[in-house]
C-alpha cells in the first residue's frame, strides 16, 4: 500500500553503519547514522524508524516511497519488513538489474558491489565523466568512470577504521584516539603520532591511487569526487578533491529511486 505521501526515505546499508536519508523532492532534509545491527528483528527496527522520525518531527504517512542498498542481504530482509510496516510502503532494492544509466565496461560487471554502482551513478548525474569516485566507508573504494559513466576499474583498500582497530588490537597499551589529522607531521606526542601514522597514511594512499589512475587511463584531467563516513577528515589534508559530497550514496539511492519508480 501506498499512502500517497510525497517524500522518500533512502537507506545506505554497510557493513559498519546503516546511513538513513529523508528526502523532500530534491532536498535532503534529515539524516541519520546507525549501527548495522545483525540482531534487530523487524519489530525492532521499525520501533527505531518510527522514532528516528518523529524525533525529527517527520511521520510515517509523509512518505510516498523507500529505497534501500545494502551490502549485508540478512539485514536487507529484516529492514525491507520493517520498512513496510512502518511506511506502509513497498521498499525498491538496488541493484544492477534496476535501471542505472551507467555502462558497464568492467570485465567482471557482475561482481561490482551495488554500494559502488550507487555512488556512480550519483557521480556521473551530478558531476559528469571521467571521474574517480571515492568513498571512505569501512573499505576505502577508489573506482573509475568514464564520460559516458560506464564502469572502468575499481581498487579495494582497507578502510580507515579497520586501520585503526588493526593498529590498536596489537598495540593495547596506546589505546584509542579520535581520528583528528594533525597540521603538521612534526608530531609532539603518541597520540599525534597514531593520528599522523593512520591518516597521514591514508592521504598518501589517497595521492598515490589518483595518481597511477590518472597515468594508467591517460585522463590526466579526471575529476576527483569524495565521500564516505570519514571523507572530511581526510579532506583537511590534501588538495586532490575536486568535489567533496558526504551524502553522495544518498543522492545516488534518490536518483535510482526517480530513474524506476
């Protein structure tokens, strides 16, 4: 059933975190971040939907729509029941069999993860092609499109919390700190040190990967697109973004949802 409501509600499901988005026509006008919780059941979490919403001051019967994309299928099943509980609207899942206006040039175009064909698609509407389409999450993605927005390459690197957690759990002693890049690498003291080691690392990463893609395609002038859940702290230390959008898996989920409703 379908209430009629005119807004949509998107839903970025990770390994890590399940990244909620409310749409009133274009505008995003509420998110949320939650953990990716295996043991929720569709009761439960459609009790947590309804009160992320109406804390917000948002309802239920607001919503004409829902859709999701997802990297974990058990909680797929759960948040799909509780959407439909909640909403009273039959969720759209993403995948590469909806139409996404991308090509696929990769040669293994069946293994590409839909959260990476998401983010394309929200690159390539929003910021045209050839790009290189970054998202920090709990893997780092570096993946390539080409003007037309087909599928070129995609790289696959440990993400920044994995680095961190790996780091600590053999290292007790150091304990954890916030993920704060430093100014300077003339680090005073161990915890500007852990900083500068984890993300100092990663922007190197990051430089090197733009780099050899940009060599390797012979696009020397590929944009740089970034998001992800730690894209603005990685943000602060290089200058090798041309466009940083926090919410881009959003927007893609939302652009998905307009190109097959």
């Amino acid at each position: 059933m379908n209430r009629g409501g005119h807004m949509l509600l998107v839903f970025d499901v990770g390994n890590t975190n399940i990244v909620i988005g409310a749409y009133d026509k274009e505008n995003l006008v509420h998110s949320w971040r939650m953990s990716t919780a295996l043991e929720r059941t569709e009761d439960e979490m459609g009790l947590v939907l309804r009160s992320l919403l109406e804390n917000a001051g948002l309802f239920a019967d607001g919503f004409g729509g829902a859709i999701l994309s997802s990297v974990v299928p058990a909680v797929t099943l759960v948040l799909a029941g509780a959407i439909r509980k909640a909403l009273h609207v039959e969720p759209l899942i993403a995948s590469n069999k909806l139409r996404l206006d991308l090509g696929l040039a990769h040669a293994s175009s069946g293994e590409i993860g839909i959260d990476r064909l998401v983010t394309c698609v929200a690159a390539h509407k929003l910021y045209g092609g050839p790009a290189i389409v970054i998202d920090y999450g709990t893997a780092s993605k570096y993946d390539v499109i080409d003007e037309n927005g087909a599928f070129v390459t995609g790289i696959t690197a440990p993400g920044i919390g994995i680095c961190a957690d790996a780091l600590f759990s053999r290292a007790a002693l150091l304990g954890c700190v916030p993920l704060e890049l430093p100014a300077s690498t003339m680090v005073q003291n161990t915890i500007e040190s852990l900083q500068m080691g984890i993300l100092g690392g990663r922007v190197g990463e990051t430089e090197y990967f733009v780099r050899r893609l940009r060599q390797d395609t012979g696009w020397a002038n590929m944009k740089v697109i970034a998001t992800g859940g730690f894209v603005s702290v990685l943000a602060a230390g290089t200058d090798v973004f041309d466009v940083v959008n926090p919410n881009l898996t959003l927007e893609g989920l939302r652009l998905i949802y307009e190109m097959n409703r």
